[in-house]
C-alpha cells in the first residue's frame, strides 16, 4: 500500500515508519538562506497567476527546537554522529547553518534506521551545504557506505556569472551497508555517430546490423587448437571450443571471408557478429549532463519551485531498488519521487510538512495514474479531524494559515499569500475571465462577516463570492447571501453570487459545492497522464 503523510517528517519516521522497512530514500531538504520558494498558479487566462502563495520556507534559525534537535543527536546512541555535530558546532556556532544541519543529523538517524541492509539514500543538494552534508552521512551511515557524489547538470550557465557559473546539484549516494546493496546497473544508449561508425554492418536478415568481432583466443589454449572448416586455428587457438563454434555457425552468427568469386578465403580468419540489439550501452557515470531541468514549457512543469524532472528520478529509482520495493521520499514537496515510484511499480511513502504539497500531490497522482490507490495520513477526513486542525490554529498561527490552505483545496481552489490578501483566502475561475473569491472561517460566524464578503467581491471586482465555514450559518447569514441575488451568463443556469458552504458539505462534495458557471480547472496545473507504467521516460523535457 502506498502512503502519503502530512506532518513532520521527523515525527512521521518516528510513529509510522518500521525499522529496516524502507528500499530506497531520495530526499531533497530545502536550504537556501532567507529564501521563500512560491507555488505558481494558471489565471483564467491560462497564464501564470500574479497571486502566488508562499509553499515553503527554508529559512533556518538556531531555535529552541535546533537546540533540541542537537541534543537529541548527542543522546541517539551514535557516538560518530555526535562527535562530528559538536565539532561543527565548535566552528560554525550558533547559526543558521548549523540550526539546518542539528535539524538535518537528528532526521539522517531515523532514516538510517528505517532503511533495509539491502537499502541505499541518495541526498540531493547544492553546494551551500553539500560539504557539511556528507560529514554527517559519514558519520551516520560510515565512510565505507559512500559511493558516490553525482554531478547533475541542472542549468545552462549563467552569463552574468561572477565567478565560475554555478550550473549543478550535488546527489549524494549512501548504502545501508558496505557490500550487498542493490544496484542494477544503469547504462545510457548508443549515440547515432557510434553506432554509424560501429554497426556498418547489416544482412537484411531482421536482426539488424551488426560489428565484426575477433574469435581468436587472448592467451594460448591447447584444446581449442583445431582446423574449423578448412580455416586453420590462429596462433593462441580459437576461443570458442567446437561445440560452441558449431552453435555459433548454426546460428548465423560467424562471419566467414570470402574471394571476390565467393569461395571462402582461408588465408583470413572467420569473425563473431555482435549485433547492436544485443549490446548494452555504455555504464553511466557519475556526471549527468543528459537530463535537462524543468524549462517553463516543459509538459511535467507544475509549477513547483523545486520540482526535478520525473527522469531524474526514475534513474535513482532504477538503478537502486527494484519493482514492488519501498521507496521513502521525506521532503516530497511536488511529488516527482511518487510519482516515478508509481511509474515504475514501487511502492512508496511520501511525507510533506505543507497542506498545499499534499493537496498538489494527490491531484498530481489522480491525474497521471487511472485508477491509483494510496492512503493520505494526517489532513483531516471528516468534520472532527477538520475542528482538530482548527484547534491547533487557534493555538499556532502556522497550522490556522494550514487549516485555510486544506480548506480552499477542498473546493479545488487558489489558495493565496498569508498576508495582503485582503480578506480572501483563495480563489476560483471559471469560464473566460470569471472570478469567485473564497474567504475561509473556522471560528464563531455571523451576519456582519456575510457583509464583509459582499464588500470585498465589490472592491476586487468579483463575480461570486464563497463563504466557506467550519459552523453551520444561522438564519441571518442567509438571508443576508441571498438578498446578493444571482450571476447570469449567456447559455448557464443563474447560481447565487453569495454562497455559504459549510466544512462539511465541502468534505461530502468536494468542488461541486459550490456552485460555478462553466468551471475551470485551474487550481494546479494538470499532470500528463502516464500511459505505460513500467517505462521509464525519455529524457527528452
């Protein structure tokens, strides 16, 4: 079963995830110093939304909880890891990078734990932090268990560079242990100029074309000293024996020279075709310049700010677990690791600390996957678990500002910015350039705040407005939503321009509680639908 947690990851590994449960583990921890990273949102135009909504935060700061974070490491029982933190700590202080890497050291710990001996972690970073990053690998994991620091091309360079363009991701590649891990080999196709330049050969047989190969045998072999068809045995011997040498020739597969009247020319030797078809590309490296980013035209793009191309992704995936493993993706942000996981029949958990990931994801996975299953975990999925997330808004402004985004997505709706919104919590379209706009309530309602609405769709020019609460409207509220009348447009049935919906209608209903002419689909961009599961996808974005 395939799994989708809201939450902190670290908690989530704690309570729901077993020892040596999980295959694989990609992971790409935000760090970029004082940067908020934006989800962008198509307009009912098609185009890019100017009301963008704040998806993350990667703004780290020695806290409280770093500090606790710290301590936790210190106490884990892994006396490396401890070691090499404190020594970090010694010279960078009490800062914010050493705030993401305390944060960082007590997270590596579960994963390390949850990982099967058979298991690998492939961390993908850039070079803010990448150098600290693998002190604390090798602490965690042991030096031994490093194979690889893979080079990603992520970007062309940068023409207003300073200094040297900084154009590529780091991805570092960890095992559970030294030997034994899985690995199947990657390798990459053969160029058109290779195989122009190897492959000249072809019979017209359906087997395709085909290189000539030596069957002459590399150290001396007594017994494969022997006359094969009047051609006779090269200097070493031959280094097929004769069975095999007969096998060979009753398939087709020796060539044997020829005078230009046709009869064989025994003074030259017979040579194994080695037909393309058969032929394995060459091992990948450890530099990959093959897979370009997400361009803003690309057909996967969802707009995510630090989505990864799903081909990126299927290559780790690939490589480094097998069909009907685990494959665990803690920071999961978009989703692109569920998503190549579900390609490629893994089975997979994903875990993100944002309501709007989750929201983005699960319709990223209906769209692309007929038919999928899995289980979301912690966003709420009736109206207890809605008043339960409210509860903790009224004690936490970041879960209130949560409680508004899993609110309006419940409408399949625009979620906009924390502030300066001017009371709209989010944003619906429909039609050519229609707009409803959606203000969100999880506390005691009345009358005024209908008013309120109908003032706020005035000023932002708004054709419906949609009032969407955790309590039941009384009496007055509705009377007051209708006395706003009704929207009519050309060939659609009249809807309310003031509409209540209750938390409740939304979780039974999802978007059809609200009442929309000609509705568009433009909360997220929509994922292509994937065709054929088990193919892994060109590399062509």
């Amino acid at each position: 079963m395939n799994h989708l947690y809201y939450g902190d990851n670290l908690s989530v590994l704690r309570e729901s995830i077993a020892d040596e449960s999980v295959d694989l583990i990609y992971l790409d921890p935000p760090f970029n110093s004082n940067a908020s990273y934006n989800v962008l949102f198509k307009g009912p135009s098609g185009s890019e939304s100017a009301a963008q909504i704040e998806a993350f935060d990667d703004t780290w700061h020695w806290t409280d909880a770093a500090e606790e974070a710290f301590d936790e490491v210190r106490r884990s029982g892994n006396a490396e890891a401890a070691t090499m933190l404190t020594a970090m700590r010694s010279f960078l202080g009490e800062n914010d990078m050493m705030a993401y890497l305390a944060m960082m050291a007590v997270r590596l710990l579960e994963l390390h734990r949850v990982l099967k001996p058979t298991g690998s972690l492939y961390l993908h970073c850039d070079p803010t932090a990448s150098h600290y990053l693998k002190i604390l690998l090798d602490a965690v994991f042991g030096a031994r268990c490093f194979k690889n620091e893979i080079d990603w091309k992520r970007t062309t360079t940068h023409s207003d560079s300073k200094t040297w363009s900084n154009n590529a991701d780091c991805i570092l590649f960890y095992t559970k242990r030294e030997k034994g891990f899985t690995w199947n080999t990657p390798r990459e196709p053969h160029s058109a100029d290779y195989i122009k330049s190897k492959y000249g050969n072809d019979d017209g047989d359906g087997r395709g074309p085909y290189q000539l190969d030596n069957m002459t045998s590399p150290s001396p072999r007594p017994n494969m000293m022997y006359d094969w068809k009047g051609f006779p045995f090269p200097e070493k011997g031959w280094r097929y024996q004769k069975e095999t040498m007969a096998q060979l020739d009753a398939e087709g597969r020796i060539w044997y020279p020829r005078t230009s009247d046709g009869e064989l020319d025994v003074s030259r030797r017979p040579r194994l075709k080695r037909y393309l078809a058969e032929m394995e590309g060459g091992v990948i490296g450890d530099i990959w310049t093959d897979i370009p980013p997400l361009n803003s035209q690309a057909k996967e793009r969802l707009g995510y700010p630090t989505q990864k191309p799903v081909a990126l992704l299927e290559r780790i995936l690939s490589a480094s677990s097998n069909p009907g493993d685990v494959v665990l993706d803690p920071f999961c942000g978009c989703g692109t690791t569920v998503h190549a996981a579900e390609k490629l029949g893994r089975q997979w958990i994903g875990i993100d600390v944002t309501h709007l990931a989750i929201g983005l994801i699960e319709k990223r996975l209906r769209d692309a996957f007929e038919g999928v299953t899995f289980t979301t975990h912690g966003v709420p999925q009736d109206l207890s678990g809605a008043r339960d997330l409210a509860r903790r808004g009224q004690e936490d402004p970041r879960y209130y500002y949560e409680f508004e985004k899993w609110a309006v997505a419940l409408l399949s709706g625009q979620p906009t910015k924390r502030s300066g919104d001017g009371g709209i919590d989010g944003n619906l379209y429909f039609g050519k350039t229609g707009r409803a706009i959606i203000e969100v309530k999880s506390g005691k309602v009345g009358t005024p705040q209908i008013a309120r609405l109908r003032g706020a769709m005035e000023r932002h020019r708004a054709e419906i407005g949609v009032f969407l609460t955790l309590d039941p409207p009384n009496k007055g509220m509705v009377a007051e939503a209708a006395a706003a009348g009704f929207h009519e447009e050309e060939g659609f049935t009249p809807v309310p321009r003031l509409q209540i919906v209750t938390i409740e209608e939304a979780l039974q209903l999802r978007d059809r509680a609200v009442r929309l002419p000609a509705r568009r689909d433009d909360a997220y961009k929509r994922a292509a639908r994937e065709e054929d599961r088990g193919a892994q996808g060109s590399l062509d974005i």
